[in-house]
C-alpha cells in the first residue's frame, strides 16, 4: 500500500483531514474517528488503483 498524508486541524471541537497530495477528505469528532475515517477511504482508493491497473 502507498504512502498517505494527510494534514490535520481542529476548529470549534471538530477535526478535519486533507490528503497533501489527493482526493481525500474527512471530518470527525475525534481524531480516532478521524483515524478510521481516513484508514477506510485510503484503502478503498489504494483497491481502485489496483483494479485500474488491471483493467
């Protein structure tokens, strides 16, 4: 699996994640959530890549 980076920030009790470079976004409660938020969307992305190379 490739390397993701996200940048982070909290803003009024929220946080929220960037994809430095891609598509990626998310918002949570907490930064587990975040977490988990951004793990899932990564995978999914880096499964889509893959099947695109086969196709």
């Amino acid at each position: 699996m490739g390397v993701f980076t996200f940048v982070c920030r909290s803003k009024g009790g929220e946080w929220s994640a960037k994809q430095l470079e891609g598509e990626i976004e998310s918002s949570a409660a907490s930064t587990y959530e975040l977490q988990r938020k951004l793990v899932q969307a990564a995978t999914f992305r880096h499964h889509q890549q893959m099947v695109m190379e086969l196709l």
